[in-house]
C-alpha cells in the first residue's frame, strides 16, 4: 500500500501435530487473529525471507487441504437452519449428498443441539449460535481447526461451560486445532501446547507443553498455578520490551 | 396475539367508518353529480365490470391493459435499477460517475418526467414505460447501492474460508442479504409504477384505467369517475397488500419478530 510496508508478524514459527491442541496467546494486536487469516486464505501474505504455511492434509499431499474456522462470532447464515448452515459448508467442501443427513446429526449431537436442525438461528442465544458454529467446522472433518477467541463474545459463565463442553467434544472428534486466546487460563485448560507471542516485534517467545491428562477440571489447582506462573512470564516479557 | 387481532380489527373498522361517513355525507348533500354515495359506486363498478363500456369493452379489459403497462414497465425499471445500484456498490468506478447524476434524476418532480417522456416518446407505450423507468430506475439504484455497500464482509470470509465456489456465494450468502433492499425497492417502486402509468393513460395513452378515468372526466359523470378511481385503488391495495407482502413475510420467515 502506497509503497510502504506493514510487517505484522516477522520470524513466527510454530508446528501443530496432527491431533494436538495448540493455542497462541498474546495481547490483542499482536497479528494472532491475521496469522489464523493468513492459514485460512482470507489474507494474503507476502513473505520476503521464504516464509511458507503448510497445512499436510490426512488426505494425501496431493489434496488441498480442508480447514475449519470457528471465529469470534458465530457468522452463521441468518437465512438458513441450524441444518442448512452445515449443509452449506458440506456443499462448498464438495462433501457427497447422501452423508450430509449423517454428519448434521453427528456434529448437532456432539455440541449438544440436537432437535435444532430446522430452527432459525436467531432463534438461538449467542452462546448456542457459537456452537453451531463449531459443529459446522467440525462436520468437514477439517484437516486443521481454526479458532479465534471463539469464547471472548460470551458472558463468562457460557464461555466456562464451553470450555467444558468443547474439551469433552475435541475427545470425540480428535480434530487438530489452532486457538487462538489473550486469556491464559482457558490456553491452560484447552491445550497440549502454547505458544505465547509478544507485540512490536510480533514473535514467540515461549513455548510450553501442557501435559495435565485430560479429561481436565477447570477449578484443577495445576491448572491455576501454571496460569499464574505464564501470566508472570508475560508481565516480565512485556515490561522488558518497555 | 390480542394486540394483533385487535389491530385488525381497528383497521378494518377504519374502513367501515370512513365507509359510513361517506354515505351520511352523500344522504346529507343529497346531489349524485357531486357525491354519489357508496351503494351507487359499488353498483356502478359491478356494472362496469359486466357491460360493455363506451369503448365497447368491459372494465377487465382496461383492468388488464393497465397491468400489463404496469408489470411490464415495472419489471425494466428494476432490473435496470438492480444492475445499476449493484454496480455501483461493487465498483467504485460507477459509484464516482454516476453518484453525480442520481440525485439529479430523483429531483426530478414525477409529473414532468411523464410530460417529457410523452413529449418525446408519443403518446402510446414507449412514452409510458420511459416515464415508468426514468422515475424508478434511479430509486431503485439507490436503494440497491445502499445494499452492496451494507453488505457483512465478514459472512463473505466465512464462506470463502470454507471454500464456497461463486455460484454458492451468490446464492446463499449476496443475496439473502440484498433480499430485504431488493424488496423495499419493490414495493416503494411498484407504488409509484402504476400512478406513473395511470397518470400517463389519463394524458391519452389509449384505453387503460387512466383513460377510463379521464374519459368519465371530461363528460363530468362522477359516479364513473369515482368508481374508476376507487376499482383502481382497490385492486393496487389487493395486489401490494394480498400478494407482494405475502410474499415478503414468506422470504423472511428466518426473521423471529418478522411482522406486517
């Protein structure tokens, strides 16, 4: 633009293993949600230095691969069902016909929406329209899952019992995932790995592995003190950089 | 539900009060060239519709000549409305050039649009439909740029992300959006569409409910004046209300408040 460069993210380097839960945590504005664009194609990147995305599909290297994207609001076409809103997303992953009926009820049934396939989603609370969005990113059987503060909408007591829900439904569906979060604690609760990112340069500057088994309790004291032991981490890096 | 029925009810009611004074005044003036009263109206108009008329056809004729004037002026004016406002909305091109010239043309008084249309064009069925589409079309670019440019760009991510070819774009996401502005052009463009027409019939465009209109006008019979006039209102009421706003509430259903 105008012959000026806007660098967002510079020397960014992470890897998520097939079925692994990994979170990227950093301030608002440090380009986490541009990074997730960047993946999913809806930003273009220009690298100087061989900078390179790689998404390996299950299907074969040959294959383009299927992303899921859950954003931080629910994006649901008003206009069509609960069930026509899956559908959609079927029908452009070119997914045959004839499974449709199957995975609508299989992904309804996993975020715990079943009987709501003919309902509008206006008629649904924010919290409920959330989850549809989930089962609609879940029902492509994504390669990769894309999440960008898919909570940070919602009062903090849905947003808790989603956390909830949402580890007892990635147990199911074993999807790999990359979250994106400013908040720690739910990063804790949610991942196998973290990758914390600091702002002006964006880069990471930690990497952690979660290794709680799982299924995880929220009010799990680890859970609390390795939160609390990152956000001393955050403040530390944050203030060196002042 | 009580307040919805109650509302009916009261519009209703408005109509058989408005009848009522109608037909007091009427009793009261005592005077049929002036105001004939309500019985004699519905009486002529049922006349009308089965007797032939001074052009040796009945009302259903003219009715039909009418509409078809209508729908057929009607329907250019909006797709040349829609590709117009569409345009401009998506490219910025004909938003600059053309932003200049509609409010010119939306300033344009009704009335000397149909003169010049006439002017130019003759009296006959090119004269009304340029009159129709240089009054709508420009309204319903309006209405439609006002559309493109509402348009959530974040749904269109969405589906691009999830990989939506153009055809699943256009259809399922662009225009269920432009739906509800398609549809306010629609009606607001079909309500000045027949005045254009009729008042174009009235200036001697051959047959049509104008020119019935016109023709009882000019013999001073007031009681076919008025039944025109009235048979005319109706069936547009009928036709805005019964059909296009049915349609509407239908293509809105995923609306939870979606009322009329």
């Amino acid at each position: 633009m105008d012959g000026s460069e806007f660098v967002v993210l510079d020397s960014i380097s992470l890897n998520v293993d097939e079925g692994n839960f990994a979170s990227i945590v950093g301030p608002s504005g440090c380009g986490k949600s541009t990074l997730l664009n960047i993946i999913a194609g809806i930003e273009t990147h220009e690298s100087h230095e061989g900078g390179s995305i790689q998404v390996f599909p299950k299907s074969g290297a040959e294959s383009t691969p299927r992303i899921g994207y859950v954003f931080q609001n629910a994006r649901l076409l008003n206009w069509l069902t609960v069930e026509g809103n899956i559908q959609f997303v079927l029908e452009a992953q070119k997914i045959p016909r004839d499974t449709w009926d199957g995975q609508v009820a299989k992904y309804l049934e996993m975020v715990g929406l079943e009987g709501q396939e003919k309902n509008y989603p206006l008629n649904l609370s924010g919290g409920m329209q959330q989850r549809v969005a989930i089962a609609r990113a879940l029902a492509i059987e994504p390669d990769v899952l894309l999440m960008d503060e898919p909570f940070s909408h919602l009062d903090e007591i849905t947003a808790r019992k989603m956390r909830f829900d949402l580890m007892e439904i990635l147990m199911r569906a074993k999807p790999t995932i990359l979250f994106v979060t400013h908040d720690l604690g739910e990063a804790v609760f949610l991942s196998d790995q973290i990758y914390m990112m600091s702002t002006k340069p964006a880069r990471i500057f930690k990497e952690i592995s979660i290794d709680i088994p799982r299924p995880r309790q929220p009010e799990d004291p680890v859970i609390f003190d390795l939160e609390k032991d990152l956000v001393r981490e955050f403040f530390r890096v944050l203030e060196a950089q002042e | 539900m009580s307040t919805r029925v109650r509302g009916i009810g009261l519009r209703i009611g408005s109509i058989f009060v408005m009848l009522g004074i109608w037909w007091v005044t009427a009793i009261w003036m005592n005077d049929v060239e002036i105001l004939p009263g309500p019985v004699l109206i519905g009486k002529t108009i049922a006349t009308n519709l089965v007797t032939l008329g001074p052009e040796g056809q009945t009302a259903y004729f003219h009715i039909g000549i009418t509409l078809g004037r209508t729908f057929i002026a009607f329907a250019a004016a909006m797709l040349a409305g829609i590709g117009i406002g569409l345009a401009m909305g998506l490219r910025k091109v004909f938003e600059h050039s053309l932003m200049a010239l509609i409010p010119l043309m939306l300033t344009m008084p009704t009335i000397l649009m149909v003169f010049l249309a006439v002017l130019w064009f003759g009296f006959n069925e090119v004269g009304s439909l340029v009159a129709v589409v240089g009054v709508v079309t420009p309204f319903v670019a309006v209405n439609m740029f006002e559309g493109a440019k509402a348009m959530d760009k974040s749904l269109l991510d969405m589906a691009k992300t999830f990989k939506a070819p153009r055809r699943m774009l256009i259809q399922k996401v662009y225009l269920p959006m432009l739906l509800p502005y398609i549809f306010s052009a629609f009606r607001f463009g079909f309500g000045i569409t027949w005045k254009i027409v009729a008042l174009a019939e009235t200036f001697g465009i051959k047959y049509g409910i104008g020119y019935m209109f016109f023709f009882w006008f000019e013999q001073f019979i007031m009681e076919q004046v008025l039944a025109w006039i009235i048979m005319f209102v109706v069936l547009m009421l009928i036709l805005e209300h019964g059909v296009f706003a049915r349609l509407e509430s239908k293509a809105f259903a995923w609306r939870p408040s979606h009322s009329l």
